[in-house]
C-alpha cells in the first residue's frame, strides 16, 4: 500500500503522521518522540545530526547548527530583516539572490537545509511502518507566497518525496478540529501563533466541506520574538550576549522559563560559567514575561480583525476560536485572543500537534482513506496583469476559493502591434507599479489595426496556490505560459503591508485610477474624431462640426488639468456631440461593404 503522509514542517519542530484504520496517528522516531525539532548539525568531516541530536548541539556548536530556517525558505537576500542576523550561523543575504546559510565554510540553501529535517521523518515513518513512504502532503502558512511555498516543495522533492498537496496550517488545524464534527455546520476561526509565524482563518464547516472565508498573518511573528525580547532584557541588565556559545545558552534558557511561566507564577534562570568564569542567575517572573510579550502578541489583534472583516463577520457570528501553535499555551495569549473576540477560546486541540494531524487528514482525503470530506482554501493576495495606463487588472480577487481558474480578453491600444508585453503582478493597489511583480513575458501576433487582435489571459491557481498564466493569441492559437514558483520575487514583508497600505492609500488610488481611465477614453476619442473627420468630415454639417470642435477644445483644456470630474464632463460632452459623426462613420463603412459585396 503506498499511502501518503502528512507533515507539518515546523519553524521549531516537525512532525509525520499517517492514516491508520480511518484514524490520523503520528509518528513517533526510533526514541518514542513524535516532536522532531526542525534544528540540523552540520559537523565539520561527518554526516549531519538532525531533530533532538541536533538540538543539542545549538550551544555546543551554535555556528554550524541550524533552527528556524523556515523563516528564510523562498526568500531573496535583500528580503531578509536586519534583526533576522539574530541567529547563531551566518546567513547570506545577497541582493536578488536566494538566502543561503553557512556552516563550516559550506553554503546551503533553506531547502537543502529544510529537504534534511524531511528525509529524517520520511527515515522514522519508514521504519516505523516497515514499508517505503514516498508520497507527502506539507502545510505551510496561509500567508507563505508563491515562492516560499514553491521552495517548500522543492524541499520535498529533494527528501525524496512526490509532494501532492501544499496546504494552509489553519486550515489543516481546522480539518483536525472539524474532523469528528462533519454532520454539522458551523464558522470557526483557527488562531496560529507558532516560533516564527502567525496564521488566522476563518472557515465555514458545513457537512463536510471545508471553506475558508479569509486569511490574514505575519510570516515573521511567534515566540522566537519573545525569546528575542526576554534575551534583549537580561542583556540590558547587564549579562553578556555577544558571545555566540553564550547566546545560545542563554537563549535555550530563556525559551524553557519561558516554557515554565505558562505554569507558574515566577522562575529561575541559572547557567553556571555563561562567559566561561561567572555563573549566571536571575528570575523572571511571568508579569516581567507579559509586559515584554504583550507587544508582541498585540501586534495579531490587527490581523484578527482584517480577517473578521473579510469574511464579513462579527466576532458574535463566530462558533469557536481555536487555538493552535505552541504559543498560545500562554496564559497572556488566551487572555488576548479572549479580549480580541469576546469569548474564551477553544483549547481542545494540542497546539503541537493540530496541524500535523490535519496533514494527515488531508493526505488521507486524497489517497481516499478519508471521504465525505472537501477542503476549499482561499488565494490570500489578488492577482493581474498591467493594462494600459499602468492599471493593475485584477483577474483572481483575493480571497478567492482555490483551486480557480479565470480569464480575461485584452486588445492592443495601437494600431499595428506586434506584441504584448503581459506583466503579472499581486497586490491590492489600483496602480500597477504599487504592486509586486511576479513575473513577465511578451506575446506575439500578426500586426492588426488597433483593438482587432485578441489575447485571452488565463491565470489559474492550482490546489497547491501555485500560479499558472497562459495568454494565447485567439486568431493564431499561438500562446504562451508561464508557472510562477521558482522565482523569489515578492518581499514578505511587503505582502504583509500590502493590505493596509492599500487601505491608507484607497483613496489616492481610486482618485488616481479614475483619472487614467478618464485620460485614456479621452485619448482614444480625440484619435477617433480626427479619423472621422477624414474619412466623412466632408458631408458634416457645419454647425455640427463647431459643436465637435468646441467640445474638442474644451477636452484638451481638461487633459491639461488634474481634474477629474471636468475630464469625465469633457468626455461626455465629447461623446454626445460626436454621435451623429459615429453615426456617418458607420454609414459610410455599411455603404462600402455594399459595393465591394456588390461589385
Ligand atoms: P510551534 O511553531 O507551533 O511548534 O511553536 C513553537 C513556539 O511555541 C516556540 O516559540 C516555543 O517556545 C513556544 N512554546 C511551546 N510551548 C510553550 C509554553 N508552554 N509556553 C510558552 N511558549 C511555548
């Protein structure tokens, strides 16, 4: 049997499971763990350690040991944070080229680094299950782009795996939770605040399908910035940090009080000889841990929100808030997410464990093993192309049910084109050049007056978000694709923004668009009355011809203005002089298709 596993590939700890008798299970490695931690050892002159044996070596060895590399998968150089050099290996960040990680002189990509920690659980599920396992479903968060979830892919690949099914950590935590509940309908949201990334969805569980009506997060925020902040505070108090064996230390003993201050109410930190002569001590008290996390964990307030409102939802309309990620076994970050949707969230759900079993769920559901089950995702971003004027086209809105296909017809704005330059883009800005590029190709075709050819543009998201585009000349059938899943093109951060910046910039966008669009129907106009009256200007009569003129006039005064009002008055003005003119134009066309039908 070669069933497919399910795998949450953690920034801290990863984990595999596999459906057994209609059950998701997961599993455990030759030690009986079935956390593996996401961390690799690169030795200098032997083969790598991976998971706990590796965890050991963070503050033995902190330069050649790498965790958290799920932060930097898909991302480019100058796409890196400063305070993402806050690890203890070295990492390149050269511009326009992928983030790489060096270890004993030797650089490896996050997915070579990334493929280890796979190969590992794909090693103890085999072993575990006495048969080879080949075929794998992995989340990544809602919020990763199509380059950091290509690269996951890719990651896959190189473990050796047939990768069937990228899929969203909320949603899969949503399939764990709505598992034994798929009679009934219900609206939930997933709360995710993992080490390194937080994920909201709201989805709509109804019989057996799975909808997500919106999604919203922060690819870079978890407890790796608690740690950070706690480490920031003992350093301010006057404890050495610089050095990277002390750093790592300290750091892994800050992360187990921070583990403990979920239970109690005050601990102790002790490292004896951190800086090789002084020992190390001090106790933190879970105030001192609030009043440091509270900032931190505020910042999903606003992403709660954003994801409430598109979903078109009051947070009363909600049936559970379910939380997951190791995170929210904070007693602050229940508290929080409380205040933010007016009701105690669902803690059912092991936060370590949610995601993985909803891997597995939903490797179950395509292998077959689970039925009566369907997953709907949504596009987090909206995606188009460049049109004339620098517009940005939407062709998928954002929010849109995944897997889709969509499609759009353009036409050349000059006469004799011989191409089209197609400029994909992702955003919510109106202006194109306020979104991110993902990619560019030309089309060509046979030369045409103006308007005459015809470019359908399909784009389609495939089940795993990944985006394919095809344009084809509908005269020739000529056409041309383009998959967008290799190139690390659009900054995280960046995506992040992009939804409030469109918000700050509604306004000045719109105001901007309807200009460009008023300019162009201008433009085309005054080309078309010159064209007229060459071909009828004769037989006009020349009343008529004065009103067109003036109405002309007054349209280039309100070309050279920024009004936009006066230029859409203009163009109506324009427009309604011109009409018997178009009426002539196409009398005299009818006329000569007559005689040349005739002849
Ligand atoms: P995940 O990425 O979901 O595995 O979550 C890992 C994060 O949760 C790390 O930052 C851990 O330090 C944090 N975490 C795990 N358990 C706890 C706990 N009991 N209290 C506070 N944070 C925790």
């Amino acid at each position: 049997m070669n069933s497919i596993v399910g795998i949450d590939l953690g920034t801290t700890n990863s984990l595999i499971g596999v459906m057994d008798s209609g059950f998701p299970i997961l599993i455990a490695d030759a030690n009986g763990a079935r956390l593996t931690p996401s961390v690799v050892h690169f030795p200098m002159d032997d083969a790598p350690l991976v998971g706990q044996a590796a965890g050991h070596m963070r503050t033995l060895r902190p330069a050649q040991t790498i965790y958290s590399i799920k932060r930097f998968i898909g991302l480019r150089g100058d796409e890196l944070r400063e305070d993402d050099a806050d690890v203890s290996y070295a990492i390149e960040r050269e511009s326009g080229q992928p983030a790489r990680v060096v270890a004993n002189d030797h650089r490896y990509s996050p997915e070579e680094v990334s493929a280890r920690i796979l190969q590992k659980l794909k090693t103890d599920a085999e072993l575990a299950l006495g048969r080879s396992v080949s075929r794998a479903v992995i989340t990544v968060p809602a919020y990763f782009n199509d380059a950091q979830r290509s690269a996951t892919k890719r990651a896959g690949e190189l473990a050796g795996f047939t990768v069937e099914r990228i899929v969203n950590e909320p949603t899969a935590a949503a399939l764990a939770y709505g598992l034994d509940k798929l009679h009934s309908r219900s609206k939930v949201a997933v709360y995710d605040l993992g080490g390194g990334t937080f994920d909201i969805s709201v989805l709509e569980l109804n019989h057996g399908i799975f909808e997500v009506l919106a999604t919203n997060g922060n690819t870079r925020l978890g407890g790796d910035d608690i740690d950070s902040a706690i480490i920031a505070h003992l350093g301010a108090k006057g404890f050495p940090t610089d050095k990277p064996e002390a750093a790592a230390r300290l750091r892994e003993a800050v992360i187990e009080a921070k583990h403990r201050l979920s239970s109690v109410d005050s601990t102790a930190i002790e490292i004896p000889f951190l800086d090789g002569a002084t020992n190390f001590s001090c106790v933190l008290s879970r105030d001192e841990l609030e009043r440091l996390s509270r900032p931190i964990v505020d910042k999903t307030r606003a992403h709660c929100l954003r994801s409430l409102a598109d979903a078109r939802l009051a947070p009363d309309d909600l049936d559970e808030v379910i939380l997951v990620g190791g995170v929210t076994r904070m007693p602050l970050v229940r508290k929080i997410v409380g205040e933010i949707f007016g009701r105690e969230p669902n803690t059912s759900q092991n936060p370590d464990e949610a995601v993985a079993i909803g891997a597995t769920i939903q490797a179950g559901i395509l292998s077959g093993a689970v039925r009566d089950v369907v997953l709907l995702d949504v596009t987090p971003l909206s995606l188009g192309i460049e049109t004339f004027g620098g517009l940005m086209n939407v062709i998928i809105p954002r929010n849109s049910t995944i897997p889709i296909k969509a499609g759009e017809m353009f036409t050349t704005a000059v006469n004799n084109q011989r191409s089209m330059s197609m400029k994909v883009l992702q955003g919510e800005r109106e202006i194109a050049r306020d979104n991110w590029p993902l990619g560019q190709f030309e089309i060509d075709f046979e030369a045409a007056p103006k308007g005459v050819a015809r470019v359908g543009v399909q784009f389609e998201i495939d089940a795993n978000g990944i985006l394919h585009v095809l344009a084809r000349d509908t005269k020739t059938g000529r056409e041309k694709t383009m998959e967008i899943n290799s190139a690390v093109d659009v900054s995280d951060e960046a995506v992040e923004a992009m939804i409030s910046e469109s918000l700050d910039h509604a306004f000045d966008d719109m105001s901007e668009r309807v200009w460009t669009e008023a300019k162009l129907k201008a433009e085309e106009m005054l080309g078309a009355v010159d064209a007229a009256f060459e071909r009828v200007g004769d037989s006009v009569d020349p009343v008529e011809k004065e009103m067109i003129l003036v109405a002309v006039a007054k349209l280039r005064e309100a070309l050279a203005t920024n009004d936009s009002k006066r230029l859409q008055a203009a163009n109506a003005i324009l427009d309604d002089a011109t009409q018997g003119l178009a009426a002539a134009v196409v009398e005299k066309a009818m006329q000569a298709a007559k005689i040349t039908g005739s002849a």
